[in-house]
C-alpha cells in the first residue's frame, strides 16, 4: 500500500530477497523471539552455531559457513580467501554479470569507477557466460596468475550443457578457485542453490538475498580447507577475512533459520516455479493477444522473470518500458520485475494478466503511433 492507501500486487520485492512476502508471521516471529533476548553480545551466542548448522543442512555442498550483512562483504571475502590460498592476484569475473560488490576489485572494472586505482582495476579480468573455450584462454594469457573464477551460475538463460561441470575442471586443472555468487539463485533456483540443482559443487559461494527474507543476513560458504584460511587453525599467513560488528545479530540468524525451514516444510521453491510459469504463460498470451508478442517479451528462470520492452525497431526502450510500467500502475500492478514471491496467488497472478493485458493495448496504440510518450508528463 503507498501513502496515498492505493493497493499494489508487488513483484520484484526487496531487490528480490522478500521471497516469502513481507512480514511473514514465521519469520517475524523468530526475530520478534531474539530481540527480547538482545541482539548482540562480546561473546558468540548458541544462536550462530544453530543457524550455521541449519545453513549447511540446507546447503550440503559446502562445508563451513560465515555470516555476514551483505552481499559484497561476502564475495569480497571469498576473492580475498581465493587470492590467500593460491598466492595468486588476478581476479576473473563473469562479464556478462551486472554486480557483484561495492569493493574496488569489482567496481574499478564498472563506469563508476572514480576513486579506485588503475592499478588495482587491472588485476580483475572477465570471461564470458557459457563461452569454456574463451576462459580457458583467459587462464593460459594469465597462467599462475588468476586466484579464483567467480560468476552468478545462472542468470535469465540456463547453463548450457556441462558448461558448469567444465567450469569446474578448467577451475582444477589451472589451480584457481571456483566460486559461485548465489544472491540470487540461492533458494530461487533450489533450497540449496544453483549448485544444488545443477549438481556441480564450487569451492567457496555467497548466498544473501531471500536467506533473510528481508532482513539483513549474508552467508560466505564453501570448502572446509578453504574457509579455514579465514580463522586460526593453520599455519599459512593470517587472513583479515571478516570483521562486522552487526554480522553475528541474533534476531537476523534466527530469521534466516525461519527462512530455510519455510522453504523445506513447505516447498516453497516449487511454488515460485508454479507461479511464474502461470505468469510467463499468461503475460504472453496476453501480449500476443494485443498484437505485442514481439515487443513486450517475458525472460528468465519462472521463480525469477524480468521483461522486456522493445520498441517499433526491436530495440529496447526505456520509453516504452515507462510507458508499460505506468499502464500496469495504472491497474495495482508494481513490477520493476515479474519475479514472483510466495505470498501470492493464482488470482493475484490472473489479475496481474488483466492488468498486463490492459498495458499491451496501450503499448500496441504507441507502437502504431510510433510515439511511447503521449500522456507523459513532457510527452509530445
């Protein structure tokens, strides 16, 4: 509901992470328990230890795991982890993923790069998505020197065949670190992530996003010989890996826990795939049926979809994408995204159809115009 009392169906909430709707009664209660108790203390409370238990239940493939806040906090000490354990400082991401951190080693290769320097920017390289043949160059331009490979292991297409699997040999065979950055595809694609689903295990991931369903917890998870660089118990030179005063909150840990036995009880995974495709399937239709099928296209796994808007050309258009947005606001519709959470319904879905049906007709009037801006504010 906005300030003005206007309902929305919403879509896309919090950047993705509220996947089980806001204030979920299971989950706020499991905060609401912890912060009766207090939030954070000098010394470690049972609570983590539970909740890192409850993690690598969920998440068999990794071994050890260490909270966080947030997303870059966690990637960014699986890069330093990686560069720790080979000795090496290259960094090679996957370019074809729009974030991974705030952090030098992967803005300093973004347009805003100001105040990062050049010398720091040129030790991270890219590799593109699903393209071994190109990595595999990559890591024979810079033999020895690259620490780890990181990328999201899916995005809005499918891995192709054993492009993952081969991932992770040429990982092994040039000796770098593999990790996965599971913010999004963490409990979207599987309760155990990418990783479970597709069956290749990384060395380190990062998990964040719907672990906490709206509350601030992050996860760096992985191979117990590698997370153990990040404490005492070795001999190797000492690795400053995470220092958060917040990172241990009780009530954000307990909320996690609520989280992932919401998802196994109650099979929260296969809902969101269950209702994206009925969403996908209706929004396309409705498209075709408005004579935009070509120009207002839905993409992406079921449980995360994005749109498109292209205009008369086929190109993408923001001004067409406005113009869409503005005609399923128009309806109760908020949706920077289609990507679905638990706490809708099939008639939250069929409305939000009508409503899609409703804007492709305006869509396909601007089309035939040529001309998305007419009842813009500044429009033509």
């Amino acid at each position: 509901m906005d300030i003005d009392g206007n309902r929305y169906i919403e879509y896309g909430s919090g950047l993705r992470s509220v996947s089980l709707g806001h204030a979920h009664p299971r989950v706020t209660e499991a905060a609401r328990r912890e912060l009766d108790r207090g939030s954070n203390f000098v010394r470690p409370s049972i609570v983590e230890l539970e909740a890192a238990e409850r993690f690598l239940a969920t998440v068999p493939t990794a071994e050890m795991v260490k909270f966080a806040k947030n997303g870059s906090d966690v990637t960014t000490a699986a890069v330093r982890l990686a560069r720790a354990v080979t000795g090496r400082p290259r960094v090679a991401l996957c370019g074809d993923h729009p974030f991974f951190s705030v952090d030098d080693w992967f803005i300093g290769t973004t347009p805003m790069s100001a105040g990062i320097p050049t010398s720091t920017s040129e030790l991270t390289v890219t590799f593109p998505y699903g393209d071994l043949a190109a990595t595999e160059e990559l890591l024979a331009r810079y033999e020895g020197e690259v620490a780890c490979l990181i990328l999201e292991p899916a995005g809005h297409v499918e891995p192709p065949p054993g492009y993952l699997a081969g991932l992770r040999a040429l990982a092994d065979r040039h000796g770098c670190v593999l990790v996965f950055d599971e913010m999004i595809t963490g409990f979207r694609w599987s309760e155990a992530g990418a990783q479970g689903l597709y069956d290749v295990v990384p060395d380190l991931s990062t998990f964040g996003k719907a672990l906490g369903n709206g509350f601030a917890v992050s996860a760096l998870a992985g191979r117990r010989e590698l997370m153990e660089r990040g404490g005492l118990r070795h001999s190797g030179d000492r690795v400053f890996l995470l220092s958060t005063t917040h990172g241990a909150e009780t009530h954000s840990l307990a909320a996690a826990m609520a989280v992932q036995t919401t998802y196994t009880e109650e099979g929260v995974t296969a809902r969101l795939h269950a209702l994206g495709e009925r969403l996908a399937a209706g929004v396309r239709e409705a498209a075709a049926s408005m004579g935009v099928g070509d120009h207002v296209l839905v993409r992406g796994r079921a449980s995360n979809l994005v749109f498109a808007t292209l205009d008369e050309n086929l190109r993408p258009s923001q001004e067409y994408r406005t113009l869409f947005l503005r005609g399923l606001l128009a309806g109760g519709v908020l949706a920077p995204s289609f990507v679905v959470s638990s706490a809708l319904d099939e008639a939250d879905i069929d409305r939000t159809v009508e409503v899609v049906a409703e804007a492709c007709a305006g869509y396909r009037k601007a089309l035939e115009a040529a001309d998305p801006t007419p009842g813009c504010p500044g429009g033509r």
